[in-house]
C-alpha cells in the first residue's frame, strides 16, 4: 500500500488509473477495518483521512518523503473539504 507502481503510460490511462484506485481503496478499507476503529470521518475531508492515514504509514520505513507529500496533500484537501461544507452548508 503507498506506493506506485503503474508506468507513465499506465498512468496516462483512465480506466487502468479507475482501475487500481478500485483497488486501493478496497485494500484501504479491508486493512482498515481489520485492525482498529477510528471513528467515522467527516464526509468533507474523507480523501485527506485517507492522505494522513498513508502519511503514517510511509514515516514507520524509510519514505520520510512521501509521508511530507502526502501530509501536505492532506492539509490541501482538508482546506478544500472545509469551504465545500461550509457552501454547502450555505445552501
């Protein structure tokens, strides 16, 4: 889990991008369910639970790097969540 391992060409392709997003997001919830329950997220920032959860899982090894991207893409993504939920909220 965490890792790429799709070619540019593969990346550059939509239904094998669907594709493996499928599968990492059922993986992600299989292991997530198999092991603790941290609460329900909040719907608005669910993709930036999901960045910071990876994040954890990058700083236990060697890949510092990638856990510093995925936090960042973590706040960019909650930032995000917020104002969706507060327009929504508007509504």
């Amino acid at each position: 889990m965490g890792g790429v391992t799709l070619t540019e060409e593969e990346l550059r392709d939509p239904a094998r991008l669907s594709d493996e997003a499928a599968k990492y997001a059922d993986e992600f919830l299989r292991q997530e369910n198999s092991h603790f329950d941290i609460g329900p997220p909040d719907w608005s920032t669910d993709i930036a639970l999901v960045y910071t959860i990876e994040a954890a899982r990058a700083l236990a090894g060697p890949r510092h790097d990638l856990a510093v991207e995925l936090l960042g893409l973590a706040t960019e993504a909650t930032k995000a969540g917020k104002i969706a939920r507060a327009e929504s909220e508007r509504i």
